[in-house]
C-alpha cells in the first residue's frame, strides 16, 4: 500500500511540475471524481509548495483547484443521477441497493444535503465520494455546486497555505500524508463493510453495532379444526 502510495505521489509531482496551472486543475477534477482515488492531501500541499517557489500564484491555484474539484464532482453527481434506477437492479442477494434505500438516500439529501455536501469536501476521501449519493438523490444541481464550491475553497486554501508553511520539509510532510491516507482508506472499508453486514442482515441496521435478530419461521395456517390444511 505505501508503495502504491509512493508511485501515485511521485506522479503528481511530476505532472505539477511538468505541466503546471493545467496539470493542477486535471489532477484536481480527477481527485474530485474519485477514481482512481488520488489523494489531494499531495496535489494540494505541493501546489503550495510551488507557490512558495513562485511557480504558481496563491490565488491562482486556491481558484484552479476549487473550478477543477466542482468539474470532477459534478461528474460523479451525473453518474449517481443517471444510474440510480439501473442501481436498483444491481446487487446479490440482500446485498443489493433496493427503493426503499433510495427513499432513506432522497429523504436525507432532502433535510441534509447542503450541509452534507458541504461538510464532506473539509473531510479527505470522503470529499471525493459524496458527490455519488447527492446524485442519486438529485439534488438540486445549483444547490449542489454552491456548496460543493463553499466546502472546497476552505480545504483547499488550508492545503495549499500548508505546503507553502513546511515548503523546506516537504519530504516528511509528504510521508505524513500517505500514511494519514492510510488510516482515512481504513476508516472508508471499515464504514462500507459496516454497511454491508447490515446489508446482508448480519448486524441490525443503526448505531452502536449489534447483531441482527433471528425472526422464527412463519407457523402453518390451521383450519377450523386446529389441523394444518391439506395440500
């Protein structure tokens, strides 16, 4: 996993230094997308980096990394809007996305979505997934890219000011990073496998974890006589 980490590092420093501003806002749109996950706690703390060199603007890069975070993530909400009735129909056995867990994703989306939306971009890989469920419960599209853009731009000016502080030791910086990445991807399966026990009926849906009760066999129906019917 670290090395994967290391290779996907090693990229964005080179498309950053390669191809500046435009390579910033690629690296950018694709993070917000969420596949292949790449993480913005490198894109963006380098990018500071190089403000500190003054190969970038600061105002330049906050503006190019939250227009490339909006793109990306308004492309995962047209996959999340557009596949959720082919969703429905995809899954195995109880592990399958059935309407009465869209009607939860809607009624969510409908009390919660902006502060969800919102939230979520402060929070590292969650930020690139959110977009998804926001999509499914179709949100409002203008309402989805305000907040998108609110939540982004203070992540983002963070990251950046972050590598342009600790531009002479970018190299613990980065390591620190990847493994902060580590625990956040653990933390991701852990919460979807979660999910998938009570998926599968394994553990009773809700909070604190508890495994599912065992529901009895339905009796045969008696006639007047107490006598189960004949077949």
């Amino acid at each position: 996993m670290i090395a994967i980490i290391a290779t996907v590092s090693s990229l964005i420093v080179w498309v950053l230094q390669t191809i500046g501003l435009p390579g910033l806002f690629v690296l950018m749109v694709v993070e917000s997308f969420g596949l292949p996950p790449i993480p913005s706690e490198v894109i963006l703390p380098f990018a500071g980096f190089l403000v500190a060199e003054g190969t970038f603007p600061f105002a330049g890069a906050v503006a190019i990394s939250v227009a490339g975070g909006v793109l990306g993530a308004y492309a995962a909400y047209a996959v999340g809007r557009w596949w959720r009735d082919r969703a429905v129909s995809m899954g195995i056995g109880r592990l399958r996305l059935e309407p009465r867990h869209l009607a939860r994703v809607d009624d969510w989306f409908a009390r919660h979505g902006e502060a969800t939306v919102g939230l979520s971009r402060l929070v590292p890989v969650i930020r690139s997934y959110i977009s998804y469920p926001a999509g499914t419960a179709r949100m409002d599209p203008a309402r989805f890219g305000v907040y998108t853009a609110l939540g982004a731009t203070p992540f983002a000016v963070a990251l950046i000011y972050a590598g342009m502080v600790l531009q002479k030791n970018w190299t613990a910086v980065s390591s620190t990073f990847s493994y902060l990445d580590i625990a956040l991807i653990a933390l991701v399966v852990l919460v979807a496998l979660f999910l998938i026990l009570q998926m599968v009926g394994v553990l009773a849906p809700g909070w604190p974890p508890r495994r599912a009760s065992r529901t009895t066999a339905p009796s045969h129906e008696t006639d007047s006589s107490g006598s189960p019917p004949r077949a």
